[in-house]
C-alpha cells in the first residue's frame, strides 16, 4: 500500500487503485453494494476482514499514465 499527498494507492491484480473511502460492512444494506459503486463511480469494492468486522473498501483504479515532456522554451 503506497500513500501520496493524502491518497491511499493499492495494487491490486496489476492496476493500481486509490481508495476513495472505507465504510464497516454494517453501514450499507445488503444488496446495495453495487448501487453505491456506481454513485460514487468506483471501479472496485474489496472486503477486508477482520476479526471482528468486516470493512469495504471502495477504490477507483488510476488509469495508465502518459508522460508529455515540454518542449524547451527558448
């Protein structure tokens, strides 16, 4: 897991992904998991478990980066 002013970035089966929020597994109804994906225009929902708890993690995945390089001003 990598940090970068402020956001979380996770990698996970080879795209990277930053989090955009994490919500206990108690406070979305059941069946309304993918509604709120959609509303919040995530890419992918994980479930960490804990012992206890479970956490849902909303992530948005960070699309391939191209690198434009300026020109050099005279």
């Amino acid at each position: 897991m990598l940090t970068l002013k402020g956001l979380e970035m996770i990698n996970y089966q080879d795209k990277l992904y930053y989090v955009y929020r994490r919500f206990s597994k108690n406070l979305i109804k059941e069946g309304f998991v993918n509604d709120v994906k959609e509303l919040w225009h995530c890419d992918v929902v994980l479930k960490k478990k804990n012992e206890d708890d479970e956490t849902l993690i909303f992530l948005v995945e960070i699309p391939d980066a191209v690198i434009i390089e300026e020109s050099e001003k005279n």
